[in-house]
C-alpha cells in the first residue's frame, strides 16, 4: 500500500506555490473570457455602424440604373408634402420611426461596449440591455417596413444593411442575453 497522505497544514512552500498556480489559472481564464467577449463585440460594433451607411433598399427602373437608399434617406419623410403644401402623415410616421432607429443603432454602439467590461455597475448594464431590447424591436420594425415595400412585382429589392443590422441585433442579444455570457460583464 502507499503510504497515507499527510495530514495537517500545508507547508508555507506548498501554499506559495498553490497561490502562484491559482493566480495563473486566473489570469488564463480572464484572458479567454476577454477574448469570449470582444470578438463578438467587435463584430456587432462593425455590423452596426455598417448598417447605418450601406444601403437599405435599392429602386430599379426598367430605363436607369437601380437607386440605393441607405438608413438617412428615409428622414426626407419630414420634407414630403401633398399637393396642398401640407405634411404627409405617413411620411412623417416613417421618417419618425427611422430617426428612432438612427438613434437606438448609435445608443447601442456607445452602450454595448461597457458590457465587455469588467465590473459592469447595474446602471450601465441595464442601460446597454434597454437599447439592445430597443434595437430588437427597431430591427423587426425595420423588416416590417422593407417587407411592405417589397413584393411580387415592386421595383425595390432590400439592400445588405438589413442582414448587418440583423447581425448586430444578433450579437448583442447575444451578449446581453446569453447567461454564459451574462456572468462575465455581471461579475
């Protein structure tokens, strides 16, 4: 038989080595966390901003070449008039809803990044999850808008940004929602 383990405390030796070893797995773990959370981060960072500039819808007519329509276009909506010179309501109605969705992607741009963070306080993170929450609903708006535009014989087709807003959406819910990631930037 081999011999019984020793009993008792620890040597100073053994504990100073155990310490070292256990801050090492520490500092490992902390490092693969960080990258766990920044390259999602960074991809949602990039879809989102993308999503503001590239073209949201394109209009193709039989004699000229197809017109792109990126996320700014839409606020024209507050100068469109009827034939009487007054404002056009649903003009109006959609410039108003695209201005919010302006202002959710860039509020989820600035906020998002606390949440790869450490230490993230509750104000911080409730406000990055509140614009995430805003933007899941900007983003089914945005579909539902498109999708009215687009059908069997319209002259419109939907434009990449689309799929990069979806991607974002995606990525933040991601790390706003899955618990996995949820215990790194609640920590």
């Amino acid at each position: 038989m081999s011999e019984p383990a020793k009993q008792g405390p620890a040597t100073a030796t053994e504990s100073v080595a155990a310490q070292a070893a256990r801050t090492r797995l520490e500092e490992r773990v902390a490092g693969i966390e960080s990258i766990l959370i920044s390259v999602p981060m960074l991809l949602l960072e990039i879809a989102l901003i993308l999503s503001l500039f590239v073209p949201y819808a394109s209009q193709t007519k039989t004699d000229e070449d197809p017109e792109s329509f990126n996320l700014f276009f839409f606020l024209a909506g507050f100068a469109d008039r009827d034939d009487d010179g007054d404002p056009e309501a649903a003009s109006i109605l959609f410039a108003s809803a695209f201005l919010i969705l302006i202002v959710v992607i860039v509020g989820t741009i600035c906020t998002a990044p606390t949440l790869a963070g450490k230490r993230v306080s509750s104000r911080a993170g409730a406000t990055a999850v509140t614009f995430i929450i805003v933007l899941i609903l900007g983003n089914i708006g945005a579909w539902m808008v498109m999708l009215m535009g687009v059908y069997a014989d319209s002259p419109w087709t939907i434009g990449p940004a689309l799929p990069l807003l979806n991607l974002g959406t995606l990525l933040a819910a991601m790390i706003a929602f899955m618990p996995g990631y949820r215990r790194i930037w609640e920590r």
